[in-house]
C-alpha cells in the first residue's frame, strides 16, 4: 500500500495532456526571431555537432565547418570523414544529393530538387501498330457489344434498332472471319460467336415480322453441322409457320424438333407436345389434339392442358370424358406453399421479419398469380360444360360446386354459386327465384361471399327498379365488406334516384378512394356534378375518365355536352368529331353536331351531318323537320316533299307534317296536286281551320264551284270555335270570381249568416253558367286544334323552330351506363 499514491481532491487527474515544448511549435517560426536570424545567415549551415568518438586518444576533438580549416580526420575504423579536404580536394556529399543538395553549388543557385529548370519532358514514344492477334480481339469485342446492345433494343420495345443493331454484328463478324483466313488462323474461328450473331439476327427479324428473313437465318444455322443442338431451332421456324397459319408445315416441324431432343430433356418435350396439341385445335383435328393433351396429362399434368382437354372434349361432345377432364383439372397440384406460411407468429420476432420481407417479393406475387390463373381456367370450365354434362344448367352447376367441395380449392365452391346466379342475371333472367334464392344463401357465409352476394343481389333489384330493396342489399354490402367499391357505386345509385345528389357524390368518391381505377364510380360521379350543377368539377371527372378510357364514346359524349353548357361550342364539336372516330353510324351523335353547327351558323355543314343522320336512321322527326325546313328556306320545295311525307308515314295522326306536303306543291306551282292533298287532309280532320282555309284559297283561284261550299264549313267551324272560346272564358272567369268572393266570405264576421248564404249561392250559379252542356265538349285549357291528339314521343312538334332540330341527347340516352353499369364483380 505505500507504493499506492491517493489523488487528492484538489488534484487534476487531466493535468498536464495540454501542455507542449514551444520548440516544437512550427506555426510561430516565422515570428521567432533567433530561427529568422539562422536561415539567413551562415549560422545556420554549421553542421550539427558530432559526439566524441570513443576509444581515440583525443579527448573532445574540435570539428571544422566547410567554411573553417579543413583538417584530414579519421575515425577509429581509418574511414575518411565525409566532407574532410583529401589531397586537397573536397569530397563531394553524396549522401544528400537525392535531396537536391550539392557540394559544387556555387552561392546564388536556385533550389531545384525536381529538376524542372531543365526544361520539358520529351515526348512519349509512338504506339507500335497492332498485331493480326490484338486486332481480331479487338473485332471479337465489337461484335459482342453489338449484339448485347440488340438484346437491349429489343428489351425497351425498339425493334428497328434491335434490327439494325443485329444486321451490323452480322457485317463485322463476317470481317471477323475474313481477316482470321487472311491472318492464317482460320482453324480458330469462334464458332459461340457465329452462331451468337446469326441466333440473334434471326431472332429480330421474327420479331419484326419478317418471317422470310428469319426462316433463312434459322435454316442457315439448322444445315450447319458444326453448330451443336441446332435441330431444337426448329421449334422457332415451327412458332413462325403458326403465325403465318400454316399449321401443316409447323406440326411438321414440331415433330422433327421433338425428334431431335432427348428424353432426359422432359419439359422442353412436354412443351413441344403442347404445341402441337394447339395447332390441331386450331385446324380442328380435336381427336389429335385428345391424344396430345391426354399425354401431357398422363406425364406431367398442369393447369393450362387440362383446361384445353376440356375445351376438346366439350367441341366433340364427349359428357363422361368431360367430367373425368373436370376431375384432373382439380386434381392438379401447383406446387406452392399455403397462404399461411405467410401470416406472422408474434413469438419469434426475426422470423416475423423474414415473412413480412417475403410476403410480397416476386415470387410469392408469382404464386398469386399461378393460383389466379387456375381458378380462372376452373371457373370457365365449370360454366362451360355445367349446361352439357347435365340434363339443365342448374345440375350441372351443381355437380362441379360438389367436385370443388371435395378438392384443394374448396374456397371455389362459394364463387362458383355466385357464379351461377349470375349466369341467370346475364341471360337476362331477372325474374329467376332460383338466382335470387342463391344469392340470398350467402346473406349467413362469411364477409366476403356476403358482399358480393349481397352487391349482385343490389344490382338485380336496381335493374327491376325496386329501389327499396337494392337500397337494403347495397346497405348489407356495405356492412359485410365497407372496402367493396361495387357495393359503394351501388348505394350511390340507389341515392342518386331519390335526387340526393350530394349524398350520392360521397358514395362515389368514397369508392374512388378504395379502389382508384373504378371507371364506373368516377362516372357517376361526374353525372352527379353535372346534376348540381358543378360543371368544372364534372369536366375533371370525366377528364380523368377520358385518360383512362381512351376510345370511350360516351365519355368523349359528355365531355362535348359539358362543353356545350359551359358555351364552348367550338370545343364541344372537336370532343363530338372524337365520338364520330369511335362510332361514325351513331344518328344521334350526327343530328348534334348539325344542331351546333346550324347554331353557329354553318348551314352547309349543318346539312351535311344531318343527312348522315337521316341516312342512318330515317325515323328521327327532328332531323326530318330540318331537313325539310332547310330544302323550303332554300327554294327546294320539290326535294323537301319526301321528308314531309315520311314524317306523315311515322306519325299520321299530326295534320302538321300533312298540310306542309300540300304548302310544298302550293308553293313549287304544282296546285292541282297541292288541292288533291288538302281535300284529303280535310276528310281526315274535317274541322281543321288551317286546311279549310287553303281549299277556299285554292278552289277561289282556280274558279272552282266547291269553293261556297268550302267556305260554309270554314265559318261553322270558326263559329264553333268562338263558342268553345267563349265558354272556356267564361268558365274561368266564373271560378277566378268564385275565389274571390270565397276569400272575402271567408274573412267576413259571424252574424252575416244570411249574406254569406246568399253569396254561396251565387258563386254556385256562376259555377253552373260555367259549365257546358251534356252534348257539348268542355275545355279547361287553351283552345287547341281538334285535330291535335296524337302526342309525339320525342315531344311537342308546335314547339319546335324550323330552322333547327332542338331534341337533345339528355343523359337517359345512356341509362345503362349512368347507372349500375358493369356493377357485377369479376
């Protein structure tokens, strides 16, 4: 313990790290004034004092600078002293030389350790030329990065590069070639390479459709023996006669290739026979194509081949066969791991992250899609052969949800039902129990069966226009499953027809929030802005829609009706010349762009779309009545007489279309024919004014006697008419006084009793005056003409302007779309 030191309280143990000897300071030498002195003066080119040398007789021996009395030196060992006089010359010091120092400086020589007073470095000696070797592995180079640059084209979709690319490694290799014979290496031509540029050269002209090309390339390769395990090219030239349909020829070289393939290559063999299984599918050969597929199945089965066994035997008709097809089909193992695998455990934390790493990589979103596949191909299967193996569809759809029950894929057998009802909806069969009793099944099943179950069961009572009860289904929807975007669309429609349009509008955009690239809600959505009003929003939605839906007539529609009320008449035009790319026959379409452009006062143009529309469909009145309007306008009263009397063939209870053919041979001088249509118009409607007219006119004209008898029957019809009028009148008047009075009687006081009787009465008289007598008709409306009791479908025709067709494609055109459209899930 005493060798032990206590630090005391008021010691530093730190003491002392921070401090230094100043003489080690080199930042403060240029202000150290000692140091300064030495450098510039002789003082400080003494060389440094040596120590005694030891075992010398001489005790402490004085050394001379190079400046002193050099004396010759030795050491004990008799060496010579560096820098002592020898016969009277200074030896030179060597031993610093490197560092640029020099016993034969001379005082005011410049310090040149680097030598670069000398001058510059000469120059670098000229390459020497390459030899025959570097050169031909230069070219090798060149033609190897060309045909990775081709594969690299052809990734990105360039293929006129990838060609091109391919076309200039086929030059360079050839050079390559000519100058290994030339070099007189011939015997070491690179065979990997050849074969390396001819492959990919081929390859891109197939690519580019340039079948002829390739079938020579490859043939190039195929008869070159030097080239190994060529012959399974052949299954190239085979994939290239089936695109050009020649299906002989391909099942030929198919055949030839797996003939040049071993067994111990199994997959490539499965692979070719597959193909050729396609091909005789394709020329109709269905029991060639049996015997392949049943082989591939026996072999080595997989999804995609059981499927085309199906589809073979359900062409030839074969019922048992397709069940045992069925049974195979479900049979098939993936070979992927279960669902579960990738659900975390909560008890071992690194394992939880490896699952979480893994649960989406490439290959788990591989097997989701392998599955996807197969229960695709399972799903079409059973719908396609349920109507064939069973005496009716329901059987046997029964029969493969049974099979499904029993396999691997029993979570099939839910969609499978709803499947099946909704194969009863897309015939059409909305009144089908048997779908809605399937469906309503699901009402118990688990989240996701009873949403889809409840959305499709929304959309059929939608479809019947039973709102109350799509109301409710879209309601259970919503609550089994708040994600599904169908049964979110399907309650905004619901909303949408009580004109609820806010409401309906958070629907659909709710729906757009859990599934963006539903088309449907956006859609609607856009409807809904357009019904309140909101034509900016409206536009943006249907904008969007636009980019989604490139070619969709009927959002490129209301994108021009959009424009059109926000009085963009030019713009609404382009979007309706858009519509007339996609569907060029629509009348509808053509009769609106005649309407815009007679409203911007293109009369040619306008006639131009509304023919087209007439030559379509030749039963529209609206553009019928143009038609004829713009031939009268335009002195054309001839060629107006056709429309007129087609108008008269559609709707021949209207006198109008019949008293403008008569006005037309009035009007081109033809009055003989002009008095024959309006005698005919007249015993028709006989008490039509407009026509009695005319025939006076007419018959006083051309001095005909039944013109006293014409203008008799005009003044008793005008007089009835005047006495119609009057009644109507005096009806009126009789109630608008009768309301009057009962106003005041009303705000009288008590005790009038007798007043208010008489008042009563009164008003009961006037009433009575009013009315007409049992024999005669009564009008409480405006005086119309007798004759007007058709009403046209498409509208009041009185109303309408003859210099235009006013009717417009409202948004019921497009019920279907506007509502509920495509709501049955996939």
């Amino acid at each position: 313990m005493e060798n032990v030191h206590l630090a005391l309280e008021e010691d530093d143990l730190y003491s002392g790290y921070n401090d230094y000897n100043p003489t080690f300071d080199s930042e403060e030498l240029e202000n150290d004034v000692g140091f300064q002195q030495a450098v510039r003066t002789n003082h400080g080119r003494r060389p440094p004092m040596t120590a005694k040398f030891p075992g010398t007789a001489m005790g402490a021996r004085p050394l001379a600078s190079s400046f002193g009395s050099r004396m010759p030196m030795s050491s004990s060992m008799g060496r010579p002293m560096t820098g002592a006089v020898q016969d009277g010359a200074a030896r030179p010091m060597t031993a610093v030389r490197a560092a640029g120092y020099t016993s034969s400086l001379t005082r005011g020589s410049t310090f040149d350790p680097l030598g670069q007073s000398r001058g510059p470095a000469p120059p670098l000696e000229a390459k020497s030329e390459e030899t025959a070797e570097e050169k031909i592995k230069i070219l090798e180079m060149k033609v190897n990065d060309l045909i990775e640059e081709s594969c690299m084209a052809h990734s990105i979709g360039a293929l006129q590069l990838a060609l091109e690319k391919a076309k200039e490694a086929g030059r360079k290799e050839r050079a390559l070639v000519r100058q290994r014979e030339q070099s007189g290496s011939g015997e070491h031509i690179n065979l990997d390479l050849t074969y390396s540029v001819l492959l990919n050269l081929a390859n891109q002209y197939a690519n580019n459709e340039m079948y002829p090309e390739a079938l020579n390339s490859y043939q190039v390769i195929v008869k070159n023996k030097m080239f190994s395990n060529a012959g399974r090219l052949k299954v190239n030239m085979a994939n290239i006669y089936f695109k050009q349909k020649n299906y002989p020829k391909a099942i030929k070289f198919y055949r030839m290739a797996l003939d040049q393939i071993s067994n111990t290559h199994k997959e490539l063999r499965i692979k070719i026979m597959q193909n050729i299984g396609v091909v005789f599918v394709r020329m109709g050969q269905y029991s060639d194509a049996i015997t392949s597929f049943e082989h591939i199945m026996s072999e080595s089965a997989n999804i995609k081949t059981g499927f085309n066994l199906i589809l073979c035997y359900y062409a030839i008709g074969d019922r048992e066969r397709m069940k045992k097809a069925f049974l195979k089909l479900i049979s098939v193992r993936l070979g992927i791991d279960d669902e579960d695998k990738y659900i975390p455990s909560n008890d071992d934390t690194s394992s939880d992250m490896v699952i979480e790493a893994i649960k989406n990589d490439k290959l788990h979103q591989m097997e989701r899609d392998l599955k996807a596949l197969a229960e695709k191909y399972i799903m079409t299967a059973a719908k396609l052969i349920a109507p064939a193996i069973e005496t009716s569809f329901a059987a046997g759809f029964d029969w493969c949800v049974d099979m499904v029950k029993s396999s691997q894929y029993v979570e099939l057998a839910n969609d499978l039902e709803i499947n099946k009802a909704i194969t009863y909806l897309r015939q059409k069969d909305f009144k089908q129990v048997e779908a809605v009793e399937t469906l309503k099944t699901f009402e118990k099943k688990d989240s996701r069966v009873k949403s889809a179950a409840a959305t499709n069961l929304s959309f059929l009572y939608f479809l019947e226009k039973d709102f109350d009860q799509a109301d409710r289904y879209a309601d259970l929807a919503m609550n089994a499953d708040r994600y599904n975007p169908a049964a979110l669309i399907n309650k905004g429609n619901t909303v949408f027809i009580k004109q609820d349009y806010e409401k309906a509008a958070e629907f659909y955009k709710e729906a757009l929030r859990n599934d963006s690239s539903c088309t449907e809600a956006l859609y609607n959505l856009g409807l809904t802005y357009k019904k309140l009003n909101r034509l900016e929003e409206a536009l943006d939605c249907f904008l969007k829609l636009h980019a989604i839906l490139r070619n969709c007539a009927q959002v490129m529609y209301q994108l021009a009706h959009l424009h059109e009320l926000l009085e963009d008449p030019q713009q609404a035009i382009e979007w309706l010349m858009q519509v007339i790319s996609v569907t060029p026959t629509d009348p509808q379409v053509l009769a609106k762009l005649g309407e815009l452009h007679d409203a911007e006062g293109d009369k040619s143009q306008a006639f131009q779309y509304y023919y087209e529309s007439f030559r379509y469909f030749p039963s529209n009145i609206d553009v019928i009545e143009w038609l004829g309007a713009y031939y009268i306008e335009t002195q054309f009263c001839e060629k107006a007489i056709q429309y007129f009397e087609r108008a008269t063939l559609i709707q021949p209870t209207q006198v109008k279309w019949q008293l403008m053919v008569a006005s037309c041979y009035r009007r081109s001088g033809n009055y003989q024919k002009a008095l024959e249509t309006y005698k005919d118009i007249h015993r028709k409607f006989p008490v039509n004014i407009e026509c009695l007219r005319f025939l006076v006119r007419l018959c006083t004209d051309m001095g005909l006697k039944e013109v006293q008898e014409y203008a008799t029957k005009l003044k008793k019809v005008e007089k009835m008419k005047e006495i119609r009028e009057q009644r109507v009148k005096s009806g009126r008047e009789g109630s608008a006084r009768g309301r009057k009075e009962g106003r005041e009687g009303s705000a009288g006081s008590a005790d009038s009793s007798h007043s208010g009787s008489s008042t009563k009465g009164e008003r009961l008289s006037a009433k009575m005056r009013s009315l007409p007598a049992s024999s005669e008709p009564y009008e409480a409306s405006s005086p119309k003409e007798l004759d007007a009791s058709y009403v046209d479908p498409l509208g009041p025709q009185t109303d309408r302007p003859k210099t235009g067709a006013k009717k417009r494609i409202e948004d019921d055109d497009f019920a279907d779309e506007e509502l509920g459209d495509d709501l049955l899930p996939e």
